[in-house]
C-alpha cells in the first residue's frame, strides 16, 4: 500500500487536469446523494467515469486475471466434460425411466397376484359353504326321517312283552289238543282265539315298520341275535339258532330288541 499511494495521488492528479468535467460529476453525485444507480448520471460523467476507470487500471500493480474465450451469445463454449456429464445425465435419466417402468409392471404384477390369492380363497370358502350347507340339509333329513321311522319305538317296546305273553299262552297248549274241538272244544277254541290275536297283533306291528325275527334253524348273527348258551344238538347244524327263548323285533331295519337264542355247537 506504501508502494502504490504515490501513484494513486499522480493519477488523481493527472484525473483532475484531464478530466475535470468527469472529476466534477462524480463530486456533485458523491454530494448530492449517497445511493443513486447510473441512471442517474449523464452521458458525459458516465463516459469520464469509464476512461478513468481504464486509466487507474493502468496503474494498478494487481495483475488482471484470465479472461476465458467466449461464444459470440457471451456464453462459454461446451467442453468434452460437460459433453459428458450431458451424456451421464441422460443415461440416468433413462435408467431412471426404466427403473420405474419396472417398479409399475412388478407392482401390477403383485396386485394380479394378490387379487388371485384373494379370489382362490373366495372360491375355496364359497364351496365349503356350500358343502357345509348340504351336510346340514342331509342331517336334517334323516333326523326328520328318523323321527318319523322311529317315533313309536318306545310305544313298540311297550307292546313286546304283550307279544312275548302271547307267544307263551300259544307254547303252553299241547300239539295235539291245539285242533281237537271234538274232545277239548275250550281249550282248542282258545287256543284258536289267541293265535288270531297274536296275528292281528303281528300285522299291525307289522304295518308300522315293526317286524319280528329269530326261528329255530337261523344262522347266528351277533347283530340281532344275543346267545344265551350253547348246546350240543347231533340233529342241528353247528353255529346255528337250535333254541328261541324270546322272539326279537326291528323297527324299520333297525334292532329295537335282540333274539334271545341258543346256539348249537359241534359235537365234541
């Protein structure tokens, strides 16, 4: 700065003397008003302005930095690295396109994908619905058919005994004095008026779906029959029904009450 004071007062000096509509200018600006823009100022003091700006700059020791060229627009000229990063940035915004094209198309795909699912599942509860409503349908109609097939089972089980007592009044009569109404009229006439009762009696529990089973002669079946005992019998066949102690009954192929049996066994 000690340097460059001598040479700043020369010039100021030399400004003066040169130029002193330029030097009064800018005096009467400085004074009249602190901030103004160039406006302002007239043609003249603008012009004195820029000579002596060129003529301090001539003395000035600080070297004057590198103008870069220009293009004729006042724009600097495109460089291989801006070539470059023009290139990158395409190529960026590309992958970035891309990029989100793919994101669309796997998010569409996801949604398919779930909207199957959900339709799989919909599909899969409709049919069991569907199913468990016939199940319950099928129920109920064989609890409906069972009720009526089976209602008077317990007014059935009431009459077997009847039935049983029936059977033993017709076992008590003799064979031979069964047919004998010359001799013992009575007796055979009753024993004529309780076979038609038991008749009568077996037809209506027929005609309700209640039938009596187990003769002599039938084979042992666990199911309807209860074995009472077992017997060796030279005449009856070995696994067979030789003995019926009580009659057994269905009602509508259903066992109300098993035959009370003896089974004959082989011959030791």
């Amino acid at each position: 700065m000690a340097l460059r004071s001598p040479s700043l007062r020369i010039a100021r000096v030399l400004a003066k003397e040169l130029h002193p509509t330029a030097h009064r200018s800018r005096v009467s600006w400085r004074n009249s008003s602190p901030i103004c823009s160039h406006s302002g100022i007239s043609s003249s003091a603008r012009s004195g302005l820029v000579s002596n700006n060129s003529y301090f700059r001539s003395f000035s020791t600080k070297p004057e930095e590198a103008t870069e060229p220009q293009s004729s627009q006042g724009e600097n000229p495109p460089t291989p690295a801006d070539d470059a990063d023009a290139d990158t940035k395409a190529s960026a915004e590309e992958t970035t396109d891309n990029d989100d094209a793919a994101g669309g198309e796997s998010a569409e795909v996801d949604v398919v994908t779930k909207l199957e699912s959900q339709i799989k599942d919909l599909k899969d509860n409709l049919l069991r619905s569907l199913a468990e409503q016939e199940n319950t349908r099928r129920i109920a109609r064989r609890d409906v058919a069972n009720s009526k097939s089976f209602a008077i089972s317990s007014f059935a089980k009431s009459l077997l005994d009847t039935s049983d007592n029936l059977t033993r009044a017709l076992d008590a009569v003799p064979e031979e004095l069964r047919h004998d109404h010359e001799n013992n009229a009575v007796l055979a006439n009753l024993y004529e008026g309780i076979s038609m009762t038991d008749d009568g009696l077996n037809k209506a529990f027929a005609k309700n779906g209640l039938k009596k089973f187990g003769e002599k002669g039938d084979k042992f079946d666990p199911n309807i029959h209860e074995a009472l005992f077992e017997y060796p019998d030279p005449e009856g066949v070995p696994g067979n029904v030789g003995q019926v102690m009580k009659a057994g009954f269905m009602l509508n192929e259903r066992v109300v009450r098993p035959a009370e049996v003896g089974v004959v066994k082989a011959a030791p």
